[in-house]
C-alpha cells in the first residue's frame, strides 16, 4: 500500500512539473504574438506596385 501510495504522489508531481512548464510556454507564446503585433503597427505601409486597373 506504501508503494502505490509513493507512486502515486510521483505521478501527481510530474503532472504538476508538465502543467507549470505549459504554463510557461502559453505565455511565452502570447508574448510572441504580442510583439508581432506592435511590429505590424509601427510598419511603414509599402507602395503598392503594378497595373492599375480601371
């Protein structure tokens, strides 16, 4: 019963270590997303080039 009870609390923990290192990642991700966007604020427009048509 001891060890079942040890294994457990083992598996329990390395759930935990998985959760907190997604939770890591998410953010990290949306801070990403978040400079990709101030970037795509602050670009210059370009000039558009070619055929106009009428």
């Amino acid at each position: 019963m001891f060890t079942d009870n040890l294994s457990i609390k083992l598996e329990i923990a390395e759930i935990k270590k998985n959760l907190s290192n997604q939770n890591k990642n998410i953010e990290l991700v949306f801070s990403y997303l978040d400079e990709l966007l101030e970037k795509k604020e602050n670009e210059i427009p370009r000039t558009k080039i070619g055929y106009k048509k009428d």
